[in-house]
C-alpha cells in the first residue's frame, strides 16, 4: 500500500476527508470536495485496482489490519465509506468475499473511527428490503431477499452500533458511464434491444448523490436517511432516456426475469425521501435532473 502524502488542499487547521472507495461515487465525492473546497480542505481517497484521479491509496478493504492503520494515521474528521461489493449475483455466488467488503471492512472502520473520533458516513441500499410493497421509509424493518442485501444490511449496523455515524440508503445509482441509464443508450445507440426488469426503484446520478451527502456531513446528520430519486419502473426509465436522446423507445422490452440472473431480486424497492428532502435545499430526486446529469457529462 502506498504511503499516504499530502492529498489535496492541504493546510494548517483544514478539515480532512478520507474517502473509501474510489468509484462512481467516491470519486464524484472526491471531485466535489476538491471543487468546494478552495484550500480549505484536505482530501484522501483508497481505491482497489485503478485510480480515477491519480493521488489516491491504494488499498483492499478486505486487509484490515491496513485498513484500520490507515485511518489511525490520517486521524479524518470524516470518513465516508463508498465501497461495496454491488454485483448482486457475484455476491450471491461469493457470499464470504461479500461478508467481508461490504460488513466486515465497515466493522473494522468503525473501530477506527472511534479511535481518532471521525464522524462515520457508510452509504448502504435499498436492497435491505424484500420489494413487497416499495416506498420504504427509513424505521421500516428491513428483510433482504438476497445475499448482497443482506450482507449490506450487516454493514449498516455496524455503522450504526457507532453512534456519531450516518447511513445513507440509495437505490440505483448511475454515472456517465456506469448504471442503468448509461447502459440504456449504449444499447440503443447500436440499435439493440433493451430488457428492462419489471421492478420499481428508485434511480440517482452519483453527481447528486455526492452533492447530497456532502451536505448531510456539513449538517452532521446521524441515524438513517435516504436519498434517492423518484420511484420509477426500469421500463419507464429506459423509455425516458430513449425519448430524451432522440433513440427509439420501442426497442425497450419489459422482461419479468433476466437470463443468467443468480439472486433474486426486489420488486418494488422504491424508498421514500420526505426526510431528506426536508433537509435538502435542492432537487437531488426528480428523474428529469437526474437524467440531466448524466448527458451534461
């Protein structure tokens, strides 16, 4: 593992940040943070296997001993955790190697955090809950149907048996690249057809996830909060984003499995947002905004 140095805006007295995880989120937190933070900020990010802005540390969740070191060292006053393991069906088939990225790590940096005193943000999912009825608020009991949920849900009380720390639920995130919406118009861009899930969720761009959760750290929320987009079918996203790039809807097709699926799946693991937009001073949930983040990049 690379020796931590410097990191970005560095200076007497700043805030430090450690974000884990270098990902579509973690790095749009990262970019965000160095954007906002005009000096006043110091900045550490992890990431696994590449480095997306070229100062990270590298480093495998899964080796705790340097997991833990590193924060210990670095002391943040906060630290956000933004890496799992989300392949559903990987998780399913690996179920040992999902225990560990996505609860055991997050144990380990929680005792870390109680250590050096860092306020703890671990970004979680609406997959711990088991789709019966959707729109999910956040007291309601969780019951996941597969194992990445449930290994999810173990992260969470980990976080939560800490008591300065903050879980944010998500649902379906997307980027540029990356996610449902991007993979919608590549597909139709070479004229194929797409298989939409018959579920409903609740999709959000990473850009305004990452917006969102810099904001709760500013308010240093605790407890569980969602953030997510507006409920949606996967049918009807994939409609929209044929629509808004002048592609062809009719080559979406509504599929009630996907072949080669492993896990079961939820199907309506839509959450609500009233608390989060209560607290939020912008739109982080429409799907047109959303959807606007994704061809501005």
């Amino acid at each position: 593992m690379a020796h931590p140095e410097g990191g970005a805006g560095e200076g007497a007295g700043a805030l430090r940040y450690l974000i884990i995880g270098a990902g579509q989120l973690g790095s749009e937190l990262v970019r965000q943070l160095k954007a906002d933070g005009a000096g006043g900020l110091e900045v550490f990010y992890t990431y696994h296997t590449r480095d997306p802005l070229g100062f990270g540390v590298r480093l495998d969740v899964t080796a705790f001993d340097l997991l833990e070191d590193l924060i210990i060292r670095l002391s943040p006053d906060v630290v956000i955790n933004a890496v799992a393991m989300t392949d559903v069906d990987a998780c399913e088939v690996d179920r040992a190697l999902a225990l560990k990225v996505n609860a055991e790590a997050v144990r380990h940096m929680v005792r870390a955090a109680r250590v050096t005193g860092s306020y703890f943000v671990h970004v979680s999912t609406d997959y711990v809950f088991d789709g019966e009825r959707g729109m999910y608020r956040e007291e309601d009991e969780p019951n996941p149907i597969n194992y990445y949920g449930l290994s999810k849900l173990l992260g969470e009380a980990y976080a939560l048996s800490y008591d300065d720390s903050l879980v944010v639920r998500t649902s379906g995130v997307f980027s540029d690249d990356r996610g449902f919406p991007s993979y919608v118009l590549r597909q139709l861009r070479q004229g194929a057809e797409v298989k939409a899930f018959a579920g409903y969720y609740s999709p959000i761009s990473a850009r305004l996830l990452a917006k969102a959760i810099l904001r709760l750290v500013e308010l240093r929320r605790s407890g569980v909060i969602h953030v997510a987009g507006e409920r949606v079918s996967r049918y009807a996203l994939a409609v929209e984003v044929a629509k808004a790039n002048g592609l062809d809807p009719s080559l979406v097709r509504e599929v009630e499995s996907v072949s080669g699926w492993v896990a079961r799946r939820p199907k309506d693991s839509s959450l609500d947002i009233s608390r989060a937009k209560a607290i939020l001073g912008f739109d982080f949930y429409s799907l047109g905004e959303n959807l606007r983040q994704v061809k501005a990049g």
